[in-house]
C-alpha cells in the first residue's frame, strides 16, 4: 500500500520547531530497542527493510517520536537469523581485537580445524562466518579463557553496550596478603580512572585464587582492583559471560552458540 505523501510526512519527518528535539533518530531507537547496532540500522534503512508505524523508511537521518513501534521486514530478519557468534576459549598471547606490536587477534584461531569436537550446532563452518566477526568485549593478552565473536549487533550490545549489567566471572589467581578490609574494597568502595566502580562479587576460590563475579568491563580492570589492594595478578581466566560457561572448551578451540543458549 502507498501512503500518500502528506501522511508519510507526519508520521515520519520531525517537525520544525521545538517537537523535533523530542525526536530521536530512526537508527538510534532501533538500537535503544535492541533490534540491531545502529550500523546495522542504517543499512536496513537504506536497503528498505525497516517501518516505522507500518510506514517505510528510506531515508538516513529521519526522525521520529521515541514511542513509535519499528519492525523490520522479512529480508532483515533472515539476515540476522544467518549471522553466527562463537564462543572461544582464548589462550595467553593473543589480542582480543586488532593486531597489534606483532600479536595475533583472537579470530585468526577461528578456523575448520580448531573447532571444538563437542560442538553440536548442526551448522557447517565457512569463511563467511569471519565476515565482520568482532569480539564483543576485551580479555587481555595476558589472560585467557571465554571470549565472544559475533556477527550479530544485538549480541554486541547486549554485552558491551553502554547500560550493559551481564555478569562476567573470572578466576584470578594472586600473590601477595589480601586483608579483610582489602575483599571489603574489591567488593565495594573503589575507584578507577576517576569513578566509583560497580558493586562486585569478590571471595576466596582457594588459598592462592579469587572468583570476581562482575557487571562492568574497564581496561584491565581486575588487574587495577588488586593493585590497589597490594595483590598482583598472576592468572586470570574468565569462565563465564551472563548464563553462556566456558565448560570444557578446549584451549584455543572455539563452538557456535546453539539456539538454546542466551546470555
């Protein structure tokens, strides 16, 4: 069905004057919604694939009112549904994301050979899985253990985005005296970069190593907390992201999330 211009026009553009600021670009809201990332967004508006209120939307940059509901089309949905994410257990001495100072990224691991036998998404690898596969999250190039690749934005910002509170659990092994008041602090009361972090979950595993439960990811961030507390960091492996462990994943292999898996 055609909608005749004039209607296309208040249902979509902002208005000139004081409504527009309470608009918020197309592309924007659908990332608010977690329909896409909003690079993702952008190519389904300019391929057509996405409505607002039942209308079409082509143009980069439109505006609409923030309660507006967006669906996508068929196209886009069976675009998403193809996009892979795989889990990988990161061995020491790879870079979580690009190259760098001679160390490889954590994707060129991801290949036919290294996948895990156990795996048993009935899915075939192929090179276009790589395609625009990114690490959702950091884990350093001295740790290792669960790291996320996906081809799926929505994933991406489930993890990372900005609001993000999925837990992440890591195992640290540490050297050096952690007093009652130090745990104290790792759990709550301490400040990096010029901000109060988020209240952890900090506690003994053993006599050498900590379990930290976490819904924030700085830069070395675990690392950072035990020095302020006079530990240093000697092992540090993450082994679960949200509901998705680690399991028995082999060093340096990798599996597909099944269906039943979410995070």
């Amino acid at each position: 069905m055609r909608y005749p211009i004039a209607f296309r026009d208040r249902v979509l553009r902002a208005g000139r004057g004081s409504g527009d600021m309470e608009k918020v670009r197309v592309s924007k809201l659908m990332s608010q919604q977690g329909l896409c990332s909003r690079r993702e967004a952008d190519s389904y508006i300019e391929r057509g694939w996405v409505f607002v209120n039942g209308v079409r939307v082509t143009e980069l940059g439109t505006r609409v009112d923030p309660a507006s509901k967006i669906t996508l089309n068929r196209a886009a949905q069976a675009s998403q549904e193809s996009r892979v994410t795989i889990l990988l257990n990161k061995p020491i001495g790879y870079v979580s994301a690009q190259a760098e100072q001679g160390y490889k990224p954590a994707v060129s691991l991801i290949n036919a050979g290294s996948r895990y036998s156990g795996d048993r998404v009935p899915l075939g690898f192929t090179p276009m899985h790589l395609r625009g596969l990114a690490p959702a999250g950091r884990l350093d190039i001295d740790s290792q253990g669960l790291l996320v690749l996906t081809q799926d934005g929505r994933i991406a910002k489930q993890l990372i985005g900005e609001n993000s509170a999925v837990e992440k659990e890591y195992l640290v092994r540490v050297q050096g005296r952690l007093s009652k008041s130090g745990l104290a602090l790792l759990n709550h009361g301490l400040s990096l970069d010029g901000e109060a972090l988020r209240p952890a979950q900090v506690r003994w595993q053993n006599q050498d190593q900590l379990c930290f439960v976490l819904r924030q990811g700085k830069k070395r961030q675990i690392r950072r907390m035990c020095e302020l507390v006079d530990l240093e960091v000697v092992g540090l492996k993450r082994i679960r992201i949200g509901k998705v462990k680690l399991g028995d994943l082999p060093q340096g292999q990798w599996r597909y999330l099944r269906a039943d898996e979410s995070f």
